[in-house]
C-alpha cells in the first residue's frame, strides 16, 4: 500500500516543484524588469560620453538587495577613475515594485578608432519569497569613430638607410571641445636618430606639453632626424596624446605612420656556411661572406665596411681574416689598405669580403638562465662618395645576421647489481647461473644543454632472457615503461628546461630488469639492454636532437662489487 502512494506522490511532487520553479523564474524574468542602457551609437576617441542606466521594477515584488556592474572594454574608462579600472559597481538596496532608478556613468573611449565596444550591464537581485540570486543583462555597443584631436604625421614614403629626412607634424582639436594639459608624445622605432625639432622638446626628444587646445584650432613643428635599417624594411612613428578629464590624465591613441627603406644604392648581403638561415653549434666552423654591390650610376671611392661579431659563442682565438680586427669591441674592418678593391667600386659592380672563425667548445654555461645562445654579426658599410639623388652625408647601408645556437642532449646509461642507493634491492646468484634468474637495475642520466626540449624520449630494447620487472622511479616525466610490443623500455618527458641535470639536480630513470642466461652463455657476459637512444625537439631551433648511450652487460663496470668475473655466466 506505501509502495502505491509514493509512485502516486513522486510524480505530484515533480509536477508541484516544476510549477513552482517556473512561477518564479516567470515572475522575475527580464521581461518584468526593464533595464535600458541609452548612449549614443557613435563616440569620438578622447571625447567624454555619458551612459544612462535605467531600471524600471515591474516583476510585482519589491526586488532585495539591488546591485548594477557596469563592464567596460579595454579601450574605454570611467572618467575621474584610473585609466585600466573596467568595471563599477554600485549597490542599489531594495527597489519596490513600479520604482524607476536611474543612473549616470560618464565614459571615455580612449583607442580603437574604428572599432565596436560593447558597455555591459548587469543588474544581480534577489526577492522575499526565496533566497536565490537572480541576474539580468544588457549590452549597448558604441562604435569608435576618429578622434577628437587628428595627429597627422607625414614624410617620404621611402628614405635610404642613414639618409636625413623631416617629418612634418600636424594637430588639430576636429571636436566641438577644448582640450587642457594636452601632451604628445611619439614613439619613435629604435633605429630612429634624432637631430632637431623646430617645436623644443619638453622631455628627451620625443615629448611635447602643447597646452590648451580650443575647438578647431591647430598647430604644426617638424622633425628631422635619421634610420637605419636593411633594404625594403619598414617603421612605425606612434603619437600618443595625453590629455586631463576631471582631473584625471588620460593616454589617448593617435594611430601611426610608417617610413620604409629603399632599396639601397650600396646594397648588402650576408651568409653563413652558404645559408642566411644556418644554425650553428659548439665547435662549428663558421665561413662568413659579405657580398655587396654599387647599384648607382656613380663610382664609389674608399668604401670601408665594418663587421662587429657580437655573442659569447665566438671563439676569436680562431679567427681568420684579411680585414683589421679591434678586439676591444669584435669589429673586423675592410678598406683598401687591406682590400684594394675598395679603393674604386666601378659602377653596378660586386664584391666580397669573408672571414673564417670557430664556435667554442662547449656552452658557457653557468646558471640555469644561460640558454638560446646566438652569434651576431651586425655589417655597415660607406663611402664618402653621395650620388646626386642621395642628401645624406655620405652613402651607406647595414645590415644584420643572427644565428641560433642548438641545443644538445647526452645520454649515459649504467647497471648495477648491488644497488642501495636507489632503493631498489636486487636477487639472484652473482656469479650468474645459467637457467637461474638475477636481477639488475639500469640506470638511465640525462643531461640537457642550452635549450629548452620538448617531447624527450628515451629507448632501449632488452636482450634475450631478460624481462621487464615493472619496478622503476624517475625524476622527471614519467617513469619508464615495457613496450611489449616491440620489447623495449620507454622513457618520456613532456618537456625539460634548459640545463637541466647540467647546473642542476640530476635528471635521472631506473628501472629493474630480470636476466635468466641460456647454456649458450656459459664462461661469457650476458647482454642485457641495448643502446639506448634519446630524441627530442629543441624549443629554440625548431630542430630534433639525439644522442645514443653504450649497450649495457653483465660486466657492470660502473657496479665496483662486481669484480672481473662476477657477471661471467657460470653453469
């Protein structure tokens, strides 16, 4: 009979919480509490905005316990408050039922020209009747559209590389606003020199306190200044202007204009072992060639070109070259009192000039941090003589070769009969019997030089008679495992960082083996494990390394108890 009225009462109870819940959630919906964000569609970047949050309280219950959150993008601020704070909260208490609650949030965006920012509110209640929280949201999306102060900065599309040039550049406050404590200021790209400016600098070279700004009004100063950089290569010039709101300053985006390198008329070109993208390693050969040529119709005359090699992996003890060489700072140096053909570069003519130094060793090696090892060599090149069409002081070029250094990996490996270190106690008769087992532990130490790897995995096939007793550790990855399929034991490590067993604690994996020597092996040492092989990839180059360990036997000459004759097989 209870069995009966339960089957009755479950489903009445479903039915009767299913209604409830759904008499809540219908009741305070968003459809009965109205919120509305009002701001306009479009906003100039710099130009403060005012959003209007409303909320009108038609759920029929006075709502408890009100928050709004207003969520701001990357780009926009609340004005008066820092410039990276993205999101205000505001406790609203109980709102009635019918309430009508208002407020205003004073907004700026301050990059993104052209881009949609979407402004996210979210209204967090509660009511009398349950003690559940309840959400409701709103988006309003606000498209970025110029700004109120267009920074214009114009110059060549194209300069050679060391030639002079002027900027021009041009501000104007386009809004219906006036601007205070205006700033500008311009990132210039690394290679930039400055020389002058007809508007002074407030701070460094790059800095300008341009005061009051009233709508519509104006003002211009220039720039001249010099890049270097190698043919066709391209730069950025990025005003930033600062401006005060409610006394608060703001970095607004001004965009950027680009500068690009013209092919030059005394080009140049690098390469290493024949390849402009060799990697190199320790103890490596290294065969530079620079080559250039006179692109103009113009002889050029005393052509010098300079070469600083720059990197801990030089080895200058090994350096051969025609060209004078200042140990001081690495620079090799050409002109035509050691290349005569510098002397008159004929012109559309080509020539070279070449060296010949070695890689070091061994990685210097100190600290964990010392990893990514690269050879520079930065090359310019100049002569006095200026064609007509070049207003630079003198004609000139530079260029740059960075090589990469690989990484390497060593591999020993060791076995032990008697083996308390570890903690792993080996069995079995010593000197072997042949048909009576013995156990062995193999050690497998790695060591990782000068470059993070990835994907490191070590293998070694067992010998005949021997088994896999499935008790191994390890220090790092996980411990090895039996590929029965292919009868090996497997080690891998997902990722290891640079020097790791090299200036730090030993990567290290043991494993325990079971050797049972057939009569074939009587008066000999049994073979336990094979070569063992490491592979990997090195995070730096991109390229895979390897490297192999000795075969491991009875003979166990790292297990100094074993004597000479103790792993010989007996019968």
């Amino acid at each position: 009979m209870l069995s009966k009225s339960l089957k009755f009462l479950i489903p009445l109870l479903v039915v009767i919480i299913g209604v409830s819940a759904y008499y809540i959630i219908s009741k305070y919906n968003s459809n009965n509490l109205d919120l509305t964000l009002n701001a306009p569609d479009e906003a100039m970047i710099g130009i403060p905005f005012d959003l209007k949050m409303e909320f009108n309280n038609q759920s029929g219950d006075t709502l408890k316990d009100v928050s709004v959150t207003i969520n701001l993008p990357d780009g926009m601020a609340f004005i008066g408050s820092k410039p990276d704070k993205i999101i205000e909260s505001k406790n609203l208490g109980d709102i009635g039922q019918g309430s009508l609650i208002s407020d205003n949030f004073k907004l700026v965006i301050l990059k993104g020209d052209g881009e949609s920012q979407k402004i996210k509110a979210v209204l967090n209640y509660s009511q009398s009747s349950t003690a559940a929280r309840f959400e409701t949201t709103k988006e309003k999306e606000i498209l970025a559209k110029g700004s109120g102060i267009s920074v214009q900065i114009a110059g060549p599309e194209k300069v050679f590389s060391g030639e002079e040039f002027i900027l021009s550049v041009v501000y104007k406050n386009v809004s219906d606003m006036d601007f205070f404590d205006l700033g500008l200021t311009i990132d210039y790209p690394p290679s930039f020199s400055f020389i002058s400016s007809t508007l002074k600098p407030d701070s460094g070279n790059n800095a300008w306190l341009l005061g009051s700004l009233k709508k519509g009004s104006d003002g211009n100063f220039t720039i001249k200044g010099t890049i270097t950089g190698p043919d066709n290569s391209s730069f950025s010039f990025k005003p930033t202007l600062k401006t005060s709101l409610d006394g608060r300053v703001y970095d607004l985006s001004a965009g950027e204009s680009s500068l690009g390198i013209s092919s030059s008329p005394l080009s140049l070109a690098i390469l290493l072992n024949d390849k402009s993208d060799y990697v190199s390693k320790p103890a490596d050969t290294l065969n530079y060639v620079i080559n250039y040529t006179n692109n103009t119709d113009v002889a050029l005359r005393d052509v010098v070109i300079k070469a600083r090699l720059m990197g801990a992996f030089f080895d200058f003890n090994n350096l051969e070259t025609n060209a004078t060489f200042s140990s001081g700072d690495g620079t090799l140096s050409w002109n035509s009192d050691n290349a005569s053909e510098l002397n008159f570069l004929p012109p559309h003519s080509s020539g070279f000039v070449k060296f010949k130094i070695s890689t070091k060793g061994s990685y210097p090696i100190t600290r964990l941090g010392d990893k990514n090892f690269t050879l520079k060599v930065n090359v310019g090149i100049e002569s006095p003589t200026i064609p007509n069409f070049i207003s630079a002081g003198k004609t000139s070029n530079m260029i740059n070769l960075e090589t990469k250094i690989a990484g390497n990996l060593t591999l020993d490996a060791k076995g032990y009969f008697r083996d308390a270190a570890s903690g792993v106690l080996n069995s079995g008769p010593i000197p072997l019997r042949v048909g009576q087992p013995t156990n062995f532990t193999i050690h497998w130490i790695l060591k990782n030089y000068a470059v993070d790897v990835a994907n490191a995995q070590v293998k070694a096939t067992l010998a005949g008679g021997v088994k896999f007793t499935g008790n191994s550790q390890s220090s790092f990855g996980s411990a090895p495992v039996y590929d029965e399929s292919a009868n090996q034991v497997v080690w891998s490590i997902n990722s290891l960082s640079a020097n790791k067993g090299v200036v730090d604690q030993l990567v290290e994996a043991i494993f325990q083996i079971e050797a049972t020597p057939a009569a074939a092996l009587a008066g000999k040492y049994m073979p336990l494990v094979s070569d063992a092989v490491v592979t990997a990839t090195d995070s730096f180059t991109s390229l895979g390394l390897s490297a192999s360990s000795g075969a491991i036997d009875t003979s166990l000459p790292n297990d100094s108890t074993m004597g000479a004759q103790g792993g010989v097989v007996q019968p």
